[in-house]
C-alpha cells in the first residue's frame, strides 16, 4: 500500500513538474504558480518539510508577481504548515499573521473562509496538515462568480 502511494505521488509531482516546464514555456504564470503550489502540497503530504518550503516560495513569487492575493495567501498557509514542522514557531507565525493580512483586504467569499480558519489556528501544538490541506481544497473558487485571481483574471 504504501509503496503504491509512494507510486501516485511521484507520478503525480513528475506531470506537475512537466506542466510548470510548459506553462514557463508558454507564459502561463497562473497555471505555472498552481502547479508549483500543489508540489509544494505533495511535499508537505510526504512529510518532505524542505522540499515543499522550495516549491511553495517559488509558487509565492509568481503569485505576487500576478497580484493574486487570495493564491499567495493560501501559499502563505501552507508555509506555516512547513515552518511549524520543522519547529520553526516564529517563522510560521509570520506567513500566518501575512495570510490573514492579505485576506482582510479581500472581499470574497473563500478569502473570508481562509481567514475565519486562520483565525482559529493555532500553532503552538501539533497542526493537523491533512486538515489544512482539506481546508484549502474546498471547492470555493469560482462557484460564486469571483475569480481565482483576486485582482483579475490577470497571467
């Protein structure tokens, strides 16, 4: 079982690693900074802290670059998630108290889930990542008409 998971993961990260080469190649910086978000989340899921921190900074950038506030929140949580495993408490406090920043300045239905999340979680025990990770799937976007990216639908 485990090795089989093991299998899906790789296969999964390797066709996100493809899809950040292409959509580089064709300029789709969304498309490019949801990939790198979601390796970051198979980093995360493997328990591999260093590696999700890499993918995750990266998404980050290219989500500020596109101004999408909601995306570099949610990258923003994420973070915690990695700086919290490795024992990292103030650094993780950081990209939380930075989420809830972002997402007070928006006003949009699944910032104001995030937030109203962000604003219960707490970081001094254990973080539940599955729970985290569950919370930022929750299919939101775009069934109230707001946009994936929060100042347009800008690439």
């Amino acid at each position: 079982m485990a090795q089989s998971r093991a299998g899906r993961w790789d296969t999964a990260a390797d066709t996100l690693r493809e899809c950040v080469g292409l959509a580089r190649g064709i300029g789709e910086r969304l498309v490019e900074g949801q990939a790198l978000h979601t390796l970051g989340e198979i980093g995360i899921a493997r328990g591999e802290r260093a590696v999700a921190g890499r993918w995750l900074t990266e998404a980050g950038q290219v989500f500020e670059e596109l101004g999408s506030v909601l995306w570099q929140a949610k990258t923003s949580v994420l973070l915690a998630l990695v700086h919290a495993g490795v024992g990292e408490g103030d650094q993780a406090s950081s990209e939380v108290a930075r989420a809830r920043g972002m997402l007070a300045g928006i006003a949009a239905g699944e910032a104001t889930r995030l937030l109203s999340y962000l604003n219960q979680l707490e970081l001094e025990g254990p973080v539940d990542d599955h729970e985290v990770l569950r919370m930022l799937r929750q299919p939101t976007i775009g069934t109230s008409g707001e946009s994936v990216v929060a100042s347009g639908n800008q690439h």
